[in-house]
C-alpha cells in the first residue's frame, strides 16, 4: 500500500508538470477542464508502475482511459484507444478487461 502511495505521488508530480499556473486568476472554462488528468489503477509488477489516466476531450464529447507505465521516471502511453476498460495483475502478467457493448432492440 504504501508502494501504491508512493508511486501516485510521483505521477501526480509528472502529470502536473504539464499543467501551466498563470499569476493572474482567469474565469474556469471548458479549456481548463480538458488539460486535467485523472491517474487510478496504480498497480506494480515488480519494479514496473501501471496506471490509467482518465481525460476529457472536447472533440468526441467524452473521457478517454488509457494504460500508461512509469519508465525513467516518465509516463510512457501503452493504449490509445481511449475505451481502455481496465486491467488486472494475475502471475506478474497484465489481463485486460474489455467494455462489452449491448444493444437494445425496440419491440
């Protein structure tokens, strides 16, 4: 657990990095809302660090999820579809989870 700890605060610190301040406060707008990125999932197999960072894009209306891993200390992208469903660590291997779709038919 404190491994997991750990290792959100170094992502936070990567990520954040890539959010620029200004010293005079402006109003909130959908612009702001698109550069924040959510991490979850932190997971380790090994030495190896795992995450999914969640961020919403204007140009589908939506959140997208990708699975990233911590190497030389920066977040290198390992999905890019942005459906990305989640994963698990089962024998030191990663098993993806998928999004199943349904669709309803009108009677």
């Amino acid at each position: 657990m404190k491994r997991s700890v750990l290792y959100s605060g170094m992502i936070a610190s990567i990520l954040l990095g890539g959010i620029q301040s200004s010293v005079a406060q402006k109003p909130v707008g959908i612009d702001f809302f698109t550069q924040v990125r959510s991490v979850s999932n932190v997971k380790t197999i090994g030495n190896d660090v795992f995450f999914t960072i969640r961020q919403a894009s204007t140009k589908d209306d939506k959140y997208t999820t990708n699975l990233y891993q911590l190497v030389d200390g920066k977040a290198k992208q390992l999905t890019n579809s942005g459906r990305f469903g989640g994963y698990d660590v089962l024998d030191n291997a990663i098993v993806f989870r998928t999004h199943v779709q349904a669709t309803l038919c009108g009677i």
